[in-house]
C-alpha cells in the first residue's frame, strides 16, 4: 500500500514539474558510458582486478545546473584520470524529477542508477521504497570526523547513514541590505513584521500604475520546491505537521485558529500583492532569477540562491545579507543534501561509489564547486572557507550555530509536502478560501497517516 501510495504522490509531483518548466534530462536507453565499457562490477576502484570495468550511473541534481553543474563533470573527469577502470556516467536530472523517476524505478531494479542525489527531506521516502544502501560501514571513521558538527547525525535515519553528504542547505531569508538601510527597515523577527516590511518594499518603481518591484520573492509553485518552504514556514510557527509519538505518527494540522492564522498569513501575502504576480507559475528558478534582476527584495532560500544572484548581477555583491527565517521555533533542518548509493549496487560498485564521493568533498581545495553554487560544504575544513564569511551567509551561519530541526525521517513526506502544496495553491487560484483549503489540508494528512499507522 505504501509503495503505491508514495509511486501517486512522486507521479503528482512529476506532473506538476512539468506543468511549472522543472524539466530534466531524459535518461537514454543506452548511455555513452555503457557503450564504452564491456565489463563492470568486477573492481572496486582498481584494487582488485586492473583493467575490468566499474562503471557508476548517477542521477545528479546538481549537473543540469548554472554555474556550478560544469564541476560535476569536471570533478567526475578528474577522478577517472586517476582511476582508469572506474567509468562515471553522469546524468543531468532535475531533483523533481529524480524521485519521480526513482519511484517509477523501485520495480525494476536493474534501472536504479548507482549513485543518485538526495536531501533530508526526501531521503526517508526513497528509503521506505527499498532504494538507498546502508552506507554506515562504508564510510571510513576518519572521512565521517572531517564534517561539520550534526552533518553526520542529519544523515542518518535510525542507525543506517542513507546517503553520503556533500552540502548543507539551511533556510534563511537573504535579502537587500541597500534597500532595508534606503528605507529604514530593522531586520524582522516575526511574520508579521516580515509582512509589514514586504509591504513598504513593494513599489511601482517607472510610476505607471503597476507594481514592478516585490517584498517578498515567494515560491508559489505547488512542487517540491514551494511545498518545502511552506512546511518550514509553518514549522517556524511552532506546526510540526507530523511528529512521532509512541511508535505513531500524529499531527497536529487542525481546524484550529493557530493553524488557521499562519495558513491565512501566507496566502494573504499574495492577496496583498507583496509577492510577484502569477504567484502559482514561480518556481525556484524564476524566483531566483527574480532576485537576481532586482525584482524581488526579500527570498527564503538557502544559500545555494547567493550563487545563481551573483553569477546573474554581479553588482549585488556588497548589498546583499541573510537573517534566520522570522518566528519563535526553528524553521528549517540543516538541509543536508548529497548523493545515496542503491540497496541493488554491488560490493564493487559501492566500494568505488564511496571512493568517489570522498574525491568530491576532498580534492579541491579552491572549493570551487560549492562557491560557485552558494552552498555551503558539509566539511568543518570546508565551511571555514572565506566566501561564507560575509554579511550575506551571516544569518545561514546562525541558524546553524542556533541550531536546527531534526532531519525528517516519516517516511510519507512527499505525500505531507503534496497535500501542503495543493491546499496553498486552491487559494492562489481561488478554487477555495483559507477555511475550505484548511479543511480539505485536515482530512488529507488524516488519510495519509492511515497508510503509515
């Protein structure tokens, strides 16, 4: 039941990224890298039998990406000149549609690629459908001691690590500081001071009776993407949406007037017209943009957003900051996101998986991949990097240091995010009101959790 139940929820979210342009590419029937190698799954990372083939397949999030995916090529090329008999094929496919196609894959597993991306708010679910390694005696203790305080712990689910980290992604807002100082606006600590400041800077900047530039960048999209940043918005209202008690999982989305007033706050941001028009059509990759041409003032995001800012607009640099997201409870997991290995991969494959992956967060010490994307390393060594000193990671650091949710480990996730998404959206197209879309949000997570109970 679950497996059918979590297949609907990853095929909604597959439909709905297409409908939004989060395209990736498609996987062929026979890669360059198959075609190049005859014999795989015989070594691990050439320590066993010299010449014969290990070839690793990955489902990568970050490739299709500007300007950082050319890292995941060049990192993969670098490793092959040291280790002849490992072949990397890697495959640019956008996070949406990886887990989309990762669903469809649990029933064959031959498909599963070796090696593909994952994050904390999706690895408990790629995990229940029987698809991520136990990796937690194949990581080495010495590689595990090189990252960061409680980037180990976000990995794991019980006592299995599901995926090897590469990056943390906590949510913070980054935001104009040259705006804020222009317009004499303190930093906010609640929602409603968050709002309010939205509001004044939110303008008609050509005076010709429309509204061109936006407080607020929200994501308004009902995919993963806009779902995520409405459930940490709402855990940062003290909503944990789903908890585990006593071996149950429970909710506590209610009719209540605590749910009620923070469901009606984030809407009414659009109803009050200090989020970009066509709300429902903004997707992570046009709010960015948005931001990075000056459209928008404020964006909760996580910091790998600084990157795509900078690459776009260099002259932001210097009028940017960041402050943890507004409210009394944390809103945000550390965010860890990195590559899982499949349960189907063999010994070999997983020896030189794991090989791999630890060239990746190693070799270069310029960091250049994490720069140029904005994100911040999982590594302790790497997070002392001086790109994260400034102003604009100010408020992702103290979110950090502050301390974060745990990592999610309800294995139905995707379906709490997809009910989330569609009660949100039914009154950004007006289908519903605030009441009708919190009714409607009450009795699908009371039916989801039938499935997980």
């Amino acid at each position: 039941m679950r497996k059918r139940v979590l297949a609907l929820f990853f095929s909604a979210v597959m439909a709905m990224s297409l409908m939004t342009g989060c395209g990736g590419n498609s996987q062929n029937e026979t890669t360059a890298a198959e075609k190049e190698t005859e014999k795989v799954q015989t070594s691990a990372a050439g320590k066993e039998t010299e010449g014969e083939k290990v070839l690793l397949t990955i489902f990568d999030g970050y490739a299709g990406e500007d300007p950082h995916g050319t890292f995941i090529y060049q990192y993969a090329e670098e490793y092959m000149a040291k280790n002849p008999n490992v072949v990397i094929d890697v495959q640019a496919v956008s996070t949406n549609d990886i887990y989309t196609k990762l669903s469809a894959m649990a029933a064959t597993p031959k498909d599963v690629p070796t090696i593909f991306f994952t994050s904390a708010d999706a690895v408990a679910t790629l995990r229940d459908l029987g698809l991520t390694a136990d990796i937690s005696g194949l990581v080495p203790e010495d590689v595990k001691a090189k990252f960061a305080n409680g980037v180990v712990d976000s990995c794991m689910l019980g006592d299995e690590m599901s995926y090897f980290p590469v990056a943390v992604q906590p949510l913070a807002v980054i935001y104009r500081t040259d705006r804020f100082k222009e317009a004499g606006l303190e930093v906010p600590k609640t929602w409603d001071e968050f709002a309010a400041a939205a509001k004044v800077l939110t303008k008609d900047t050509n005076n010709d009776g429309q509204m061109d530039q936006w407080g607020f960048d929200m994501v308004g999209s009902n995919n993963s993407s806009g779902q995520s940043r409405f459930m940490a918005y709402l855990w940062s209202n003290g909503i944990d949406c789903v908890k585990e008690e006593n071996g149950k999982w429970i909710t506590d989305i209610s009719e209540d007037q605590k749910l009620m007033d923070a469901f009606s706050r984030w809407t009414n941001m659009n109803a009050d017209g200090i989020v970009p028009t066509g709300i429902t059509e903004v997707d992570y990759p046009t709010a960015a943009n948005y931001f990075a041409m000056g459209y928008t003032s404020m964006f909760l995001t996580g910091p790998n957003a600084l990157g795509v800012a900078y690459a776009n607009n260099p002259d932001l640099k210097g009028n940017l900051g960041s402050f943890k997201m507004p409210g009394d409870y944390p809103g945000t997991m550390l965010g860890t996101e990195g590559y899982a290995i499949s349960a189907y991969a063999t010994d070999a494959e997983k020896a030189a998986a794991i090989d791999y992956l630890k060239f990746f967060v190693e070799h270069d010490k310029d960091m250049q991949f994490w720069q140029s994307s904005g994100k911040i390393p999982a590594t302790a060594e790497g997070q002392k990097a001086e790109y994260i000193s400034g102003e604009d990671y100010a408020g992702f650091l103290q979110q950090i240091a502050d301390g974060c949710r745990p990592t999610v480990k309800f294995a139905g996730v995707s379906g709490l995010k997809s009910a989330l998404g569609n009660a949100y959206a039914s009154v950004f197209s007006n289908e519903k009101t605030n009441q009708e879309a919190v009714q409607s949000l009450v009795s699908d997570i009371d039916e989801l959790l039938e499935d997980y109970n």
